[in-house]
C-alpha cells in the first residue's frame, strides 16, 4: 500500500469534495475486477461522446488526456470508437437511482478514482453492476462474426464505456 494522499475536488459539480487515495494507481483492484482497458486508453478510444470528463479533468493526471477524443461543446457521438451515441443523459442515471453521492456523473467517475487509488463501501456495489454488463459481451459473441465492428455498434460502444474492450471481439 502506498501513503495515502488527499484529493481535494474543486469542480462544478463536487467544490469542496475530498477523498483519499490508499492504493497505487492501476493496482490491488478486487479479485473480481478486471476491467480491460484503463481511464486514459478509454479516452482515448472516445467514449461518452468526448463530453464526459471536460469539467473535471484537472483532478485526474494530464496523461490520461494526451490523446482524448474531447468535445470542446456538446457531445459529439462521431468521437466515439464505434461512431454511435450509446449513452444515456446523466438525468436518466439520477432519476433511476444509479449515482452514488460522491460520484455523481456516474460509473466512469468511480472507474477513474477507483484506478487511481480510492477505496470506498460503494466499490461492491459498482463492481457488481461491472460484472453484471458483462452480459452485453456475451451478446455481442453470439450474435457478431470475429472481427465484424459493423455489428452492434451501439453496444460495443456501451461496452467501452464500462471499461470492457469490444475491439476484440
């Protein structure tokens, strides 16, 4: 374990928000963790239409944007891998319940400081909705020929956003 070390957050949407980093970042994930791709890598690729870490980056290291496919203005689905919008507005997250207080844009916020080093009594829950989208994997094996990246685009692109390499399939 590392010293741990104190984030404080001064977005928009969290002023004032602090946690701890108590692991080395990419490190000590839970035993059913496993996700295939990191927070940069999945910037990179484009995910959530370039629009999901524009207000916030300056809490996460400046590597992880190197090659971020961002949108200076509304999301933009074309900078997404897949090409798709294959999100859903962050209202439909808080009006069904799916966002946790400290991170509230969702999933990919937890993601990102989860990989980073916080550890928090929400990471089961979160892992478990993790493994639970796994089984848009298994749709995609089923219903797609090796290699076929024109066949279901949209949930391939679902699946980069939760961390799950859909390239490979």
């Amino acid at each position: 374990m590392t010293s741990p070390t104190q984030i404080q957050v001064n977005d928009l949407m969290q002023r004032g928000y602090v946690y701890i980093l108590t692991e080395p970042e990419g490190a000590n994930f839970a035993p059913d963790f496993r996700p295939e791709l990191t927070p940069a890598e999945l910037l990179a690729l484009g995910v959530f239409g370039g629009r999901y870490m524009t207000d916030c980056a300056a809490e996460f290291p400046a590597d992880w944007f190197a090659q971020a496919r961002l949108s200076p203005g509304r999301r933009d689905p074309t900078l997404n891998y897949f090409g798709v919008n294959a999100s859903q507005p962050l209202a439909v997250w808080r009006a069904r319940g799916w966002l946790h207080p400290d991170d509230p844009r969702g999933w990919f916020q937890w993601y990102c400081r989860y990989f980073r080093g916080r550890r928090m009594a929400d990471d089961a829950r979160q892992i478990g909705r993790w493994r639970a989208y796994r089984r848009h994997l298994v749709q995609v094996e089923r219903n797609c020929l090796p290699g076929d990246m024109t066949c279901r685009r949209r949930q391939r692109q679902s699946l980069l956003h939760w961390a799950y390499d859909a390239r490979r399939i």
